[in-house]
C-alpha cells in the first residue's frame, strides 16, 4: 500500500514538471510572435508615413500639369484677340492716313510700329498652335498605341481619355488586385506590362499613379482604413513599373485619394465599383510649357 501511494505522488510530481515546461515553451514562443508583430507594425507605420507626405505633391502636381494645359489655351486666346484688335487698329491708322497727308510722317511711323507687333504677335500664336498641335497629336498617337495593344476583354476593364491635355488611364480594382488587397495579381501584371511598354516609348511625359476606392470601410489588420488601402495601391504599381518594367523611377509619382474622389454614384454597387479604380495619368512635362509661355512678346 505504501508502495503504490509513493508511486502515485511521484507519477504526479513528474506530470506537474512536465506540465510546466510546456506551459513556459508556448510562452516563450507568444513572447517572439509579439515581438515580431511589433517589429512588422513599426515597418508598416513608417512606410505608410512615407506615402502620406507625398499625397500633397501628387495632387499639386496634377493640379500643375492641367493648370499649365488651361494657361497655354488662355494665351493663345488672349494672342488672338489682341491681334484682331492690331488689325483693327491697323485699319483705323490706313484711313486716318488717308485723310491727313500732312501728318504722313508720324502716320507711317505709327504704322510701321503696329506692322511689328502684329508680325510678333502672328510668330507667337503659331508657336502657340504648334505647340498646342504636337502635344494633341502626341497624346492622340499615345492612347492609339495604348488602345491597339490591348485585348477587348483589357479593354471592358481599362478607360483611356484625353482631357484637358492629360492622358488618363483608369483600371479597376478587380482586374489590377486581389480583393481587399494592394497586391497584384497576374491578370494585372499583363495590363500594366503593356501600359509600361507605351509609358517607356514616350520618355518626355511624367506619370502620375492614383489610387481611389469607394467609402466601404476597410477591415484588414494591416490596413488602417481606405486612405491606406489607395496609397498603397498607388505605390504597388509604381514599384511594379519601375522594378519589373524598366519605367524611370524619376518620372514617377504615388498618390491616394482614398474615398473622396468619386466619379460614380456610391449608392450603387455599380457606382462603387466604378469608384474602385487605379488611374495612370501622364502629362507633358511642365518646364518646356513654361519655356514656350515665356517667349511671349511684351506689351507697349
């Protein structure tokens, strides 16, 4: 009897040792998932802060490039105005000449300095046109490209315009990533090998990638909320131009807009998903713009 209640407190003594080693072994193992989730979080934080600071540039650039393709249309309005007025003024001074012979040298005088400035004025407004002409036939040879080298199906999933001088490419979300995700996908990879191959032909335009999404929250740990999911989804692509299809990295711009940059109604799951959406933007590049508005002839 002794022997068998000896046996039994031993036989505890050794299960409650072994119960313990466990229990501080699955401890440690919490404690190093802990300090991994930390050290992922830490990483994630900073590269999201690093996104963040860059949405204000992105939006000043675009508001730039189509400020500068709004500007360069008012000066060659403003150019051809002024020089219906020269014309008119031009006639005035011919008629006045006609019935003053006596003032005949101030006359031609006047005239000769009007003739000038209609001459500089007819240079600048051509510079105009043809400026104005190459970037829309520039921009009309691109989407042509853009359009012919993608497939019907691409082409239900992928809007290409022209507006305002800027040459916007839109994709939905279902077709560039996995849902709920700033990954990816295969399908997508093909699309934007072909957009990167037309990007990579016109090496004097910047592009500009903007990620939206509709106002659905978004409920990923990783993934704070919609502003996150856009920005990341911006730099997803532009990570994939640069390092998988040779794109200029210095031509390259990440933004988001999160939710607030809808072209759709959001009470339709038809509208959200139109929301949903990656747009490309490329855009001549600002300084020859600037160049060319500088060279305008100075007023008397």
């Amino acid at each position: 009897m002794k022997t068998n209640i000896l046996t039994c407190v031993l036989l505890g003594g050794a299960m409650l040792a072994a119960t313990s080693c466990v229990s501080k072994a699955k401890f440690a193992e919490v404690q190093n998932e802990n300090t991994e989730l930390k050290a992922a979080l830490a990483d994630y934080n900073t590269r999201y802060a690093t996104l963040s600071s860059q949405n204000d540039a992105t939006r000043l650039q675009l508001a730039q490039s189509q400020g500068t393709a709004s500007s360069l249309q008012q000066r060659l309005d403003d150019e051809q105005r002024r020089n219906a007025e020269l014309r008119a003024d031009y006639a005035r001074l011919q008629e006045s000449l006609s019935q003053s012979i006596a003032q005949n040298s101030q006359g031609n005088v006047n005239i000769s300095k009007l003739v000038d400035e209609i001459n500089a004025s007819n240079r600048f407004i051509k510079q105009l046109v043809d400026a104005k002409s190459k970037s829309d036939s520039l921009n009309m040879v691109l989407t042509t490209n853009l359009t012919r080298s993608l497939t019907r199906d691409e082409l239900q999933e992928v809007d290409v315009q022209v507006l305002k001088g800027v040459v916007y490419i839109s994709l939905a979300d279902n077709m560039l990533y996995k849902s709920g995700s700033y990954e990816i996908n295969s399908r997508g990879h093909q699309t934007l090998s072909k957009i990167a191959k037309i990007i990579c032909d016109y090496k004097d335009y910047d592009v500009l990638v903007e990620g939206n999404t509709d106002p659905v929250p978004i409920s990923r740990t990783n993934i704070r909320n919609n502003w996150d999911l856009s920005c990341l989804r911006a730099a997803s692509v532009v990570i994939a131009l640069q390092e998988k299809y040779g794109v200029d990295p210095s031509r390259l711009t990440a933004g988001g807009r999160g939710e607030y940059n809808p072209i759709a109604d959001n009470d339709t799951e038809l509208g959200r998903q139109r929301n949903r959406r990656t747009q490309i933007i490329i855009t001549p590049k600002l300084d020859q713009f600037m160049e060319l508005i500088e060279q305008a002839p100075e007023n008397d």
